[in-house]
C-alpha cells in the first residue's frame, strides 16, 4: 500500500491546472453547464423572471463597456512601454539593436 506524500496532493493540484491552461475551452462548458444549473433556480426563487432579466441586462452592457475601456488603457499603456523599450534600445551601443529597434519603429 504507498503512503500519501506533502508532494503528491501539490503535483496532482498542478496537473489540474496544467489541464484547464492547455484546455481554455473548458472554461466555456463549465460556464455553460453552471448556468443550465442555476437557471431553474433562478426560476423557482424569482417569480418575474423577465423583470429580472431585463434589469441584468443593462448591467451586463455597462460591464463589457468598462471591460472594453480598461482593455483599452491596458493596450494603449502597453504599447507605449513598448515603445520607450526601443526607443532606449536605440540608444545602445550595439550597432545591430540600435538599427532593429529603428526599423521597428519605422512600420
């Protein structure tokens, strides 16, 4: 009979998240089926559903909109971090980073 070792829960835990990184599409099947789940719940506890419904869905539209505002101050900070890096690869001393930084820059 083996004995549980400290490592094994540890390493068993990662190879699950190892699945879920590799696998992404999980995430949508879980959500799927979490929410063909809760669904009749909803029904049974909320007597007007559509009411319910209908005041989600403003919510969800100001959440993909604040979603998409942040994603794009992310994007607009990372591109310019992108470019201080080569501007500062301009400057090196290295002949051969200082043309590929240029050139980057030119497209």
């Amino acid at each position: 009979m083996t004995t549980m070792t400290a490592e094994q829960p540890e390493d068993r835990w990662q190879t699950i998240r190892n699945i879920w990184k590799q696998n992404q599409w999980l995430y949508v099947i879980a959500g799927f089926l979490l929410g063909m789940l809760f669904f009749p719940f909803m029904q049974l506890a909320i007597t007007d559903l559509a009411t319910l419904l209908g005041n989600l869905v403003p919510e969800a539209i100001s959440t993909l909109a604040a979603v998409f505002v942040i994603d794009r101050i992310y994007r607009w900070h990372a591109d310019k971090e992108r470019l201080q890096e080569l501007i500062t690869q301009m400057r090196s001393t290295d002949n051969g980073s200082a043309v590929a930084a240029v050139e980057i820059l030119r497209l």
